[in-house]
C-alpha cells in the first residue's frame, strides 16, 4: 500500500470526525493531494456541514478541496451555493474560486470568471478573480479586456483590482498596461506590488488562506 494511499485514506476518514477542526484538518490535507477520487467524499462531508454556519473555516476548506480535487459533479451544487449570501463571506470566496476550477472547458477559459462576476456578489467574483490568478490563466484578448472592464470603473483601491493585476503578469496589450499603470497608483500596498511585478512579467508568491 503506496503511502499517497495511506494519506489519502486517513484524510477521507478525517471528514466524519465529530470535531470540526478534525474535519477541517482532513479537507485541507485532501486540497493538498488533488485527487480526484476523494471527491464523492468530500462532497458528502461538504453538504453535511453546511448545516452548522458556525463551522465556516471547515466549509471553506472542503469547498477548496473540491475545487482542487477537479470534482466536476459539485459543480451544479456549487452554482447554486453561488446565488447564496453567506454570513462568513470567505464561504463565499471559496465557491467562486471551486467554480473557476471546476467549469472551465479548457485550461484558460475565462468564461466562468465572468459568469461569476455577473452575480453581483463582490467576494463570490474575488474568489473567481484569485483562481484566475493562482492557476496563471492567458485568457483571449477579448476575455481579458471583459475581465478588465469589471473592475476598471472601480477606484484605484479597490480590493477586487488586486487578483486581476496579480493574474495579469501573463497578459499583453495596451489595455492590459494601462490598467497596470492605474493600479500602480492605488494606496494599497498589495495591489501597487501585484501590479508592479505584473510590469515585469513575474507573478508574484501570492498564499491564499
């Protein structure tokens, strides 16, 4: 028996643990090994726990687990956790980010991003805005230029600019350096530096929770 197999196994049986943290330990651990085959599990786990709102931090790392799990059959649940106001809001990032991973047909299809987006929920689009970032996707120019129309209307500080100027360090164009440039002279700190190694072409070492 593989050791990969042993891990895998230990982290499944981690799900059903009457304590939360257990719970939340196991899911983090599965987001670590990406395998597919733990998804049915997780997903079960997920729909259970979604029932005690106060076990947030647990939910968003099962939610991120799907995600990483490549679990496409959550996909349908997830849309419709996304037209959901959740009280911990990082519920939320969390289901935009799974869904980016999830319903893309093809390694950089922005079109889920952009779904997301038109929800309306600003921590649903950050959580689809940093997967785009994480997973380094090159968009089309057209599907840059709509990912850059969300937010451009947007004040220099705003919050939702940092994942789209991190995410840009892979894109060209004058639309793209433009946009760079604005964020450049934004207060906060986090999108000025996203921003900057963007300019040069470096994605930075960005460690979401």
């Amino acid at each position: 028996m593989s050791t990969d197999h042993d891990a895998l196994r230990a982290a499944i049986d981690l799900l059903g643990d009457k304590r939360s943290p257990r719970r939340r330990s196991g899911a983090k651990k599965l987001r670590e090994l990406c395998d597919k085959s733990a998804g049915a599990a997780l997903f079960a786990a997920l729909r259970a726990e979604l029932r005690v709102p106060r076990t947030w931090e647990t939910q968003y790392q099962m939610i991120m687990a799907l995600g990483a799990c490549r679990y496409r059959r959550a996909l349908p649940f997830l849309r419709k956790l996304a037209r959901t106001r959740f009280e911990a809001t990082m519920v939320d990032v969390a289901i935009g980010d799974a869904i980016v991973r999830l319903a893309r047909k093809h390694e950089n299809d922005a079109l889920p991003v952009i779904d997301c987006a038109k929800l309306g929920n600003d921590t649903l689009t950050d959580g689809a805005f940093r997967a785009m970032a994480m997973l380094r996707m090159v968009p089309d120019d057209g599907a840059i230029a709509k990912v850059i129309d969300l937010v451009s209307a947007r004040p220099a500080e705003d919050p939702l600019r940092f994942w789209i100027a991190a995410a840009a360090a892979g894109w060209k164009g004058a639309k793209v350096e433009a946009f760079l440039r604005e964020c450049g002279s934004s207060q906060r700190k986090d999108i000025r530096d996203a921003a900057t190694e963007a300019l040069q072409g470096k994605y930075g070492k960005w460690r979401p929770l």
